[in-house]
C-alpha cells in the first residue's frame, strides 16, 4: 500500500475532508466530507496514515468527530470510532500480540483502536488544562508509549495483551517537561524534546528521568520540529534557525546552528541525505549540509 501510495496516490486530510488524490494529475480519486466544516479550534493538524489498505485519519471537530478508515481504492468507508472528536496529535501504528492498534491523542485521552475494525481496544483520560493542547503525536517503542503534554508533563505506557483484550500499565511520569506543539524524538534510548519557554531537554526513555536540560530560549511558544537521526538531532524553531545538536543523555552539546528562513518556520524540516528541505512562510528552499 505504501508502495502504492507513492508511485501513484496522495492522501491528504484538509481542513474539511479526506481526499485521495492522483499524484501524476493532481485530480481527486474519491473524498470522504463526513465532517465537512467542522474542525478544531485552531484547524486540522493531524496527518492521516496508510494501513492495510485504508487511510485513516482523525476528522472533524472536538466536539465532534471520529477516527474514521476508508478503503484506499474506493474511498468507502470501512470502520469509524467516533467515541471523542481530535485535537492536533496524528495517529501512529502499534502492534502488540497479534493485533495492530492506531494509537492516537484524542481532544481528551489516549487511545488505542482496532486497525482491523475500529473498535477501541483501550484509553487513557488525557484531558488539556487551561491554555494546554493534545498535540504532540505518541512515540511507539514495542509495546511502549510516549506521551506528552502542556502541563500534564512527559508520560510513558506499557500495553499488554491479555485473555480479556488489554490492560494498561504504567511505566513512568516526568513532571518536570512537556512539549506544547512539537513531538519529542527518540534515540538511542532517549527522549529528546523541546519544553514550551524554549528549554531542549533529555530523558532517559526507560525510567523517565531528567537527563539534562538546556535553556537555548529558542522558541518561548514550544513551536520547533524535530528530525532525529543517529549521529544528531535537527530542531527547527519558528526564527527559522536550525539547531544541530547531539543525541547524548550525557550533557547538550550543540554542533552547529544555521540560519535557514528569513521568515517564520513551523513545518517539519525534510531530510534527504545530506539535503534539508526547509518550509518558511512564503518561501520552500533547499539547503545542503556540509
């Protein structure tokens, strides 16, 4: 399916609907608009993912919508769980057992669903507080959970497969950081994150435990995607000055800061080898790194 999808698909989700597009005319395949014009508080956030031959995506608004799948081929609607509307996480794939789940942050928990029919399989209340959001996507490690957000600190879950379907168990909780709008990385055994106020942090994935903490005052609104591979992590903030630095729970040791957008950046940087794909606010460039 995947293979499918880049040779000849695109799967969006817009701001009002579903869409399969056919990427070598740009014309629209099919479209799913069961939730036409209803989207979160600040727009649709979350990207839709490929599985067994469907794409699923988080539609409509929090006070109405649904993890809705839809047959990659037809468009038909194959399974939907409308038990809690979205906020502005994307869903992941997770496989415990013999069964694979979507994972996903909702406009008010954790949960995990049925890939084979959308039945929801497990839940965790994770409801935003104040001026907090559901918008940084969970990290699967086995049968791990990372999950994190804006005063409710970084938090990890184990799921575990059992004769009457599945139990939660906790495994950690750091009240000391949280992102508000970035998804933290994992590498080498560590959570790498950007703390809205603009601190870089590290914990150590198995215990949970506060590795170090780096007051860079990058991004004081948390906005700064990360990009992680084995010998650095990439973030890029919204000043459009991207951060290098390495994946090492010892200390922050930073290597390199370029300015690449003169214009404010929120967009995931894209790498391709030693190629950077960087989209400002009215600008995409290319950049190439030594």
């Amino acid at each position: 399916d995947k293979e499918r999808l880049i040779e000849a698909l695109a799967v969006r989700e817009s701001r009002r609907c579903l869409e399969e597009l056919d990427a070598a005319i740009g014309e629209v395949v099919w479209r799913d608009d069961s939730h036409a014009g209803a989207v979160p508080q600040f727009f649709a956030a979350s990207s839709p993912i490929i599985a067994d031959g469907m794409a699923i995506a988080q539609l409509g608004g929090e006070d109405g919508g649904a993890i809705v799948a839809c047959d990659l081929a037809s468009g038909e609607e194959r399974w939907r769980w409308d038990g809690e509307g979205p906020q502005y996480a994307s869903p992941v794939l997770m496989s415990v057992g013999d069964t694979t789940q979507v994972v996903t942050l909702t406009a008010q928990s954790l949960v995990g669903v049925n890939v084979a029919d959308g039945a929801l399989l497990w839940q965790v209340p994770f409801v935003p507080q104040g001026r907090a959001y559901n918008a940084a996507t969970p990290i699967i490690d086995g049968d791990l959970v990372f999950y994190t957000g804006a005063g409710r600190g970084a938090n990890a879950v184990r799921i575990v497969a059992g004769d009457d379907g599945f139990a939660v168990e906790d495994v950690w909780s750091n009240p000391e950081v949280a992102t508000q709008f970035n998804t933290p990385v994992l590498e080498g055994g560590l959570l790498f994150g950007l703390f809205q106020g603009g601190t870089l942090f590290c914990l150590d994935a198995q215990t949970g435990a506060t590795a170090w903490r780096e007051e860079t005052q990058l991004d004081r609104g948390g906005f700064g995607p990360m990009v992680a591979t084995t010998t650095a992590i990439f973030v890029l903030p919204s000043s459009g000055e991207l951060i290098v630095f390495a994946p090492t729970g010892d200390a922050y040791a930073e290597l390199a800061r370029y300015q690449v957008s003169e214009t404010p950046t929120f967009a995931h940087p894209v790498l391709a080898g030693n190629r950077i794909f960087v989209k400002g606010q009215d600008t995409l460039t290319l950049w190439t790194l030594p």
